[in-house]
C-alpha cells in the first residue's frame, strides 16, 4: 500500500528556516571555541612576558624596564667606554713639569631636557653608592624664583638620562642623602619648608613627608643635613634658614615634627634714630643665617656662618644663645 504526504508551503518554508538558524547556531559555537583558544594563548603569552593583567598599568611594565635598563647600561657602557678608562687611569705627562700648574679634562655631561633654563642650586653624593650622586635645580632669583624644583639622580654608569626625576612645587635649595638608609633625601625648598623623598617609590607618591605650613621657615633654607638618631631612634635633619632660625626635623607618627634649636641674632643691634614727630621703626635683630656644619668629634657643637660674615659657635643644649662668635669675613658666607 503507497503512502502519501501532503506538505504546504508553510511548512516547507519552517523546516528550512530552523536548518538555517541550526547552521548559525553552530557556526557561532565553532568560533566562539577558538576565540577562546586564541584568548587563551594571548594570556599565555602575556604571562611568560610579566604581564598578566589585561588592563596594562605602569607597574606591568617593570620586568621589560628593568630589562631595558640593563641594554641601556650596556650600550652607554660601550659608548663611554673611552671617558671611562681615562677617568680611572689617564695622567697628563705636563704635570710632572708644571708641579703648580694642573689640567683639567671634561669628561662627561649630566643634563636633562625638563630642567632647562633653571638652576643647579646644589649637590649631594651618595655614601653607600658612590657612582650615584643628586642634584638640585631651582632658581637664586628672588625676582623670578620659579614656580616648581627638580631633584635628579645621575648615575657615572649612565650619563644620558637621570636614573631618577621628582618635581616638587617650589625650587630646591638644598638636600642631603642619609649616610645609611640611602633611599631618604632630605630636602630644603624656596618656599621655607623642607621634604623628604624616598627613591624607593615612585615620583607620583613625592615626597613622603614634608612640613607643615604653619612650621616652614619664613625664607628659604639653605641647607639641611641628616643627624644621628635620637635616644628612642627616630630619623632627624637639622634645616638652616636666612630667617635666622636653626630647627630640627624629626619624623614622628608618619610626619615631620619641629623643634627649634638656636635662634641666631646680630651682634650689634641697629638702633633707630627717630626723628621729631616721625614713626620710631622697630629693626628685626635676626641674622640672616646662611650654612652649618658639625664637628666630627663633638656631637653637640655646630657653627653657623651667616651673611654679616660671622660664625656662631653654638650647642645642641643651649637653644637661647651661641658660644663663640668669630668674625671672619667681611661678606656673607
């Protein structure tokens, strides 16, 4: 007995649309396998590379830095490879002939394209590196004294380009390295206030601490210099200022706390003379106080020269008066 079927259009036109989104249906299935493969062997990748993240953020970049680094230093090593020999082993025979007489011979130069038209105010090297030495940029200019600072880190081993760059927002006039933990910089700015920096992070974290505004010298500070630590072993810094005054700086509880240690004042008061009927104005005895230095015997003893060209005597124990007073030159120190 023969079967028949009666088919319609509709039906017809069904069974081809569900074999066609069938189709689809498998065609997305197959790529959407190998985009996964292909994902997965880019991860593979970027973790054989360091770099497991797919957002890439500066930290990602470090391993292939590091590794750039490295070449750079190789290259500069070639490169420099003559100034290097003479800076260990070159003498100039004319010096045999000329005992008083000496040469100089220019070997390299230390410059970066960000601190253009600004100022070396000072320079500091580094104890426990000795190729690595900062440098301070600013402004003496009290018409135009700029409106940040830069602190750069040179290294003898690459003279193209700073190992280090930290900008700060007013110009830097002094820093110091501490001889043993060399990763903080202490730093003197125009402002008054004083920072420091810690190498260890990155220049956007800059500087780690710094002094609050209603303790930041009046005038710029001149110098700074690391001291030993305190009896409960906190890290301090003395700091001098032309606005006479010598503090100390010591972090406590994550922050820079003052203490003032000497307040230096001029010899010979200048005494008004006031005129009949006219205003009696009162002169500031502050001498304007420009360096220290400390004895590598004593602790406690510093002298302190100043613009008058004097030289304080002063202690650490006496914070209302100096011991000796030289006067040593005729123009500030």
């Amino acid at each position: 007995m023969a079967l028949l079927w009666s088919v319609t259009q509709w039906e017809i036109y069904d069974a081809y649309t569900e074999e066609l989104e069938r189709q689809k249906r498998e065609k997305e299935a197959k790529e959407k396998k190998k985009g996964g493969r292909d994902e997965t062997a880019k991860r593979r990748g970027n973790d054989e590379l360091g770099m497991t993240s797919s957002s890439m953020g500066p930290e990602d970049y470090r391993p292939v830095a590091r590794a750039a680094k490295i070449i750079e230093r190789m290259i500069n090593q070639n490169t420099y490879d003559g100034m290097g020999q003479d800076f260990k082993y070159y003498e100039d025979p004319v010096d045999d002939s000329c005992k008083l007489i000496g040469t100089l011979m220019p070997m390299w130069k230390f410059a970066y394209d960000g601190a253009k038209k600004m100022t070396v105010t000072t320079i500091a090297n580094n104890e426990r590196y000795p190729d690595l030495f900062a440098v301070g940029y600013g402004s003496f200019s009290f018409e135009k004294p700029g409106k940040f600072g830069l602190v750069c880190f040179h290294t003898l081993k690459n003279p193209s380009f700073p190992e280090y760059v930290f900008c700060l927002g007013s110009g830097i006039m002094s820093l110091d390295i501490h001889p043993e933990l060399c990763h903080f910089v202490a730093v003197g700015l125009y402002d008054g206030s004083v920072a420091v920096l810690d190498v260890r992070r990155p220049a956007s974290e800059q500087p780690v601490f710094q002094s609050a505004v209603k303790d930041k010298h009046m005038d710029p500070v001149w110098q700074v210099r690391w001291q030993k630590e305190d009896s409960e072993e906190r890290l301090n810094f003395f700091s001098v200022s032309s606005d006479g005054h010598v503090a100390c700086w010591t972090i406590i509880r994550m922050q820079l706390e003052r203490q003032e240690i000497v307040t230096v004042r001029l010899l010979n008061k200048p005494q008004p003379t006031p005129k009949k009927g006219a205003e009696v104005k009162v002169f500031n005895d502050l001498a304007r106080a420009t360096c220290f230095d400390f004895s590598p015997v004593v602790d406690n003893i510093y002298l302190v020269g100043t613009e008058e060209g004097i030289v304080r005597k002063c202690s650490k124990t006496y914070s209302t008066t100096f011991l000796h007073s030289f006067q040593a030159h005729s123009n500030a120190i």
